[in-house]
C-alpha cells in the first residue's frame, strides 16, 4: 500500500467523498493532515469539476513550539528546573553549585531571573533558597495545551512569542461540502466519442467528461527574442516610420580602405594601432576595390587614386594629411570597427545612379555587429551593436541636424538634447548628442553626429553642393537603461538569465 502522503487521486478522492457521508462540512487539515496540499486540491478539483463537491479554501495561522519550548515540554520551565533544584539542597545553592547541578548556564540564569519574580527563591547569605514547597509550572502548562491544540489565549500566545518559545504558522485548509451530484462513487466519464458508441447507441447514455478550459498548457520551451532584438526592432520601427531604407550589413570583415581610408582617417590615427582594431591574421590583405557584381560599372581605379590624393595632397578644396599614403595599410583586412563602413559603400553607390551630375537623396540605416579591441569591464565589450543613420540631400544645414537629431530621439522619449562639438575625421562639423538622465542625475552622451566631409563625398564622384547627415548611437546602452541592467556581461555572454531573456517583455522606447 502507498504511504498517506502519496495516495493515488482515485484513492484520496474517495476519501474524501466517504468523510464527507459521514459530517459536513469537512476541513482538510483536520481531516487529512498529513496529505500534502498540492494532492488534496488536485483531487478535489477533481471532484468539484464533476459537482460532486463544493470547496473555498480558508487560510489561519497557528503557533507552534520551537526547539527550546519542545525542551521544556520534556523537562520543565527554566524556572522551574531551577526551583527543583533549590527545593533539594536543604541548605541552598551557591550559583556555582546551582549550574553545576543543571548543567545549563543559560537555564541557570533565565530561570533564576523568573523564580526571583514569581517568589519561589530568595538569596541568603551567597545562596539560593526555596520560599515555598511547591509551584505550579504554568509555562509548561500553556505549552502543552498549544502542542496539542495549536491554539490557546492571544495575550499568552503574544508572551511565549516574545520569549522566542512560538511562531506562527500559515495553515491553508478547504472547507469542503458536497455538490449537487454528489455520490460515494465516481461515475465513469468517456473522454472520446467512438465509432463504437455511436453504431451501439451507447453514447445516449454515457457520461462524457466535460473539457477543462482553465487547464494550462504544457510550457513549450518556445524561443524568445533577445533584449537587444527587442529594442533592435522598435529602432527599425523607427527608421522606417521616416522614410529610411535598410542598408545590407552582413560583411564584419572590410578592407582598411573602406573602413578607414574612404572615410578620410589617415593611415596614422590611434584607432588603427592593434590595440584599438582587430586585424585579420589569415589571409592579411584584400585586393583592390573592385565591381561587386558584372552590372557594376563603376570605376573603382579612378574612385581608388582620388582617395590616394585626398590623403596625400589634399583635392576637392582640401590640402589633405601630407603624408605617403601606403595602399598596403589600406588593403589590411579588419574586423569592422563601425558600420560607417558599409555607409560609405552605400554612398558610392549612389553616385553613380547620378543623372545629369545629381544624385539622387537618400536615407539609409544599419544596426548591426562592430568590433573594436577594447578591455572588457561592466559597460564594455569587444563586441557591441552600432545604429547608424545616413541621410543625402541637397540644402542640409547643421541647425536641420540639430532639429533631425531632436525628432528622432523624440520618438524614443529622450528629450532636452544638449549638442556640444567634437571631432571626427570624416564629418565637419561634428556634434556629441547629450540627454539628462533622471536615474543617474546627470547628463549622458547618447549618440555622436556630423555632416560628411566634401572631400569624402567628392572622391566618390557626388555633386558639391550634395550634403550628407551621419549620425549614430550604440545599441547597448538603450537596452540596458530599459531593462535596468548595470553589467553588460548580464546581457551578453555566459552569465545571461535564460529566464530573464524568455520572461522580459517587449519595450516601447517612447514609453516609461
């Protein structure tokens, strides 16, 4: 036979149908007290889908004994055990001598304390004496009655708990009371109507069981976006939503001439030493920037030479970085340090869908992988997410940036943008993008801006009075103020919550 504790449902279903013949209502913890809680409301769900039964589950609280009031259940009150032991030394105890006897120091001083306050023993001459012959050990007394009914007077319960010899206890119990169709025995109910019954006309008579609505399905172990995918979306939203088309970005491995030379970073800035770039070890270099595809007629030597002598000589209105531009450094392969790589690919796309010299405008976007050798710490990875946005036109002002940059953001809720100019080799002017945060009390950059150099622009073969908007912001930190993240190695890596990429919900970035 199965333990109490593991009785099968169709067992403890009919036990509780046989209790509830014989008195009603019935409460479980009396009546089954030993059953774990989760077995007796399955079973009476059971039965109170069928309306054999009626239940509401009630909640009390009870005191029960704490290892120290067990002990004096056993062997008596400290008081006690330390007038016991005074009532039988004819001549007293010394203190010493009194814990030797008990063999406490604890019992030994919190009883003297409380025989003191009720009379029973005195100090005479350095010992301890008995006042009276015989006590009532009302301590052990209203412990007893608790340990065997779970309840006794509010005002005692309150002072055993103030002694620490209580604690209370959440008691979940069902009132249960029979149903309408309430029967010793189940009836049998049919889950499948067959062939069978029907062709026997059995189905007339048998009880079907009925579908269980609130029943919840098995979790499925679905799969769930990322956060970042999350936030990654409402920007393509975003982008969309003003007119920006999306740029292809799935080359991580460009040239140096596009990730740098194009873009007019000379051959000596910092970020192209190794301990900025990530240089490929095989194979080392690229060839030559050529056609894409056999319907690509664009004249990359030409485009490849202007870009030779912007850097060495200076042209389009430039005088250049003066230096011997080495075509070596710029065929190095690099993981991709910025997505401004495939911008520049794109912008030279554009020129040649020029007609009669003007090209035409554009708005191009990207969100994707960049990779930079950086130390790794809570706010930085080698590897993060850049947002990048391009828009060409004619008649572009750096205030229409300004005022751009402010409707953007907008639309993620950051407003109150402070601009403050910086550097950047391939735009001038160049603004950082700064927003209050209210958390950190203190304004933070959220995203790097500027127009595209002429010199860049010109090289590719675009008009002069074209203008380009470059601006961008990392994915990251967007995702970890939403979703109040302060390592990024919670976000990224090994140490990620599956639980917190499968519970988080969707973000609005234009919502608290």
């Amino acid at each position: 036979m199965a333990p109490a504790d593991n009785k099968p449902a169709g067992d403890l279903t009919s036990e509780i149908l046989q209790a509830l013949s014989k008195a009603e209502p019935v409460l479980s913890a009396e009546t089954f007290p030993h059953l774990p809680f989760e077995s007796v409301k399955a079973a009476l769900d059971r039965l109170a889908s069928r309306s054999m039964v009626t239940y509401e589950q009630v909640e009390r609280e009870e005191a029960t004994l704490e290892p120290e009031a067990e002990v004096i259940v056993s062997h008596g009150s400290h008081e006690a055990r330390v007038f016991e032991a005074v009532r039988k030394a004819l001549d007293g105890l010394s203190i010493q001598d009194l814990e030797k006897e008990i063999g406490d120091k604890t019992v030994t001083k919190v009883g003297q304390g409380k025989a003191f306050k009720e009379k029973w023993i005195k100090k005479d001459a350095n010992k301890l004496v008995a006042l009276v012959d015989s006590i009532n050990d009302v301590t052990r007394d209203q412990l007893r009655v608790i340990q065997e009914t779970r309840t006794h007077d509010a005002k005692i319960i309150a002072d055993l708990k103030k002694r620490k010899l209580l604690k209370m206890q959440k008691i979940i119990s069902f009132k249960i009371q029979k149903g309408p169709k309430f029967a010793l025995e189940m009836v049998k109910e049919e889950t499948d109507l067959t062939v069978e019954m029907l062709a026997s006309g059995s189905w007339k008579t048998a009880t079907f069981k009925p579908y269980n609505f609130k029943a919840l399905g098995a979790d499925q172990r679905a799969g769930a976006l990322h956060p970042l995918n999350k936030v990654r979306q409402e920007f393509r939203q975003i982008f969309f939503e003003m007119g920006f088309t999306e740029m292809p970005t799935s080359r991580f491995v460009e040239s140096g001439f596009w990730n740098f030379d194009a873009l007019f970073v000379p051959q000596q800035h910092p970020a192209r030493d190794l301990q900025d770039t990530f240089y490929i070890a095989d194979p080392k270099v690229a060839d030559r920037p050529g056609p894409e595809s056999p319907d690509d007629k664009r004249d990359y030597n030409e485009y490849f030479e202007n870009v030779k002598q912007v850097h060495e000589n200076g042209k389009y209105g430039s005088i250049g970085y003066r230096y011997p531009w080495s075509e070596d450094e710029s065929r190095k392969l690099v993981l991709r340090t910025h997505t401004t790589a495939i911008s520049g690919s794109m912008l030279y796309k554009l020129a040649s869908e020029s007609r009669n010299g003007r090209s035409p405008p554009a708005r191009y976007f990207s969100i994707d992988r960049v990779f930079r050798n950086e130390s790794v710490d809570a706010t930085h990875l080698c590897e993060f997410h850049q947002v990048e946005g391009v828009i060409a036109d004619y008649g572009l002002t750096l205030g229409g940036l300004m005022e751009f940059m402010t409707i953007f953001f907008g639309k993620m809720g950051v407003t109150d943008l402070k601009f403050k100019p910086a550097y950047n080799p391939y735009t001038e002017p160049s603004m950082e993008i700064f927003s209050f945060h209210k958390g950190l009390n203190k304004l933070i950059e959220i995203g790097n801006s500027g127009v595209f150099r002429p010199e860049m622009l010109e090289a590719m073969g675009l008009p002069s009075d074209l203008r380009v908007y470059g601006f961008g912001l990392s994915l990251e930190r967007p995702t970890m103020i939403k979703y109040g993240i302060s390592n990024i190695r919670e976000l990224l890596g090994h140490q990620v919550n599956l639980t917190f990429i499968e519970k988080n919900p969707a973000v609005r970035l234009d919502k608290d």
